[in-house]
C-alpha cells in the first residue's frame, strides 16, 4: 500500500517520485516515514474488508492486478454489479 501510494500521491502534492538530485524528489522511505501514522488505520481497514473477501456482496480487487490487467478488472467489476 505504501508503494502505490508512495507512486500516486506525492506528484498531487507537486513532489516527484523519480529518483533525481530535484528538490521536489521524495525517496519511498521519507514517504513511508510520513506516512505510518495513517498506515495503521490503512492497515486496518484493510483486514476488516479482507475478513469479507468471501462474502459475495463484497468484491476486491488489487491495484497492481488491476493496472496490469485492466480489462480483465473492468470486466469483474461489470459482472459483479
């Protein structure tokens, strides 16, 4: 979860994520740092929906599966509604 949001976020904040010698640039462990305070609750929150990964009313799905095999996600997501 830090990865991906490691990725995703900072550019939102004007920071970069490729590593260079730019002011802006943020190395995943700063980012981890900052970031353990609301990883607990990510944490969390996680394992309660993980707990209902079999309920069928409930569908996960990962974000690395689903940038890897976007259509394939879309189409669970279609079929699950």
């Amino acid at each position: 979860m830090c990865v991906s949001s490691w990725k995703f976020l900072p550019p939102m904040f004007g920071f970069t994520t490729e590593a260079s010698d730019d002011p802006a640039y943020i190395p995943l462990d700063a980012w981890a740092d900052s970031q353990l305070g609301h990883a607990h609750q990510s944490l969390h929150n996680l394992c309660d929906w993980w707990e209902q990964r079999n309920n069928p009313r409930v569908l996960l799905l990962f974000f690395d599966d689903m940038k890897l095999e976007h259509e394939v996600a879309v189409r669970k997501v279609a079929a699950f509604m």
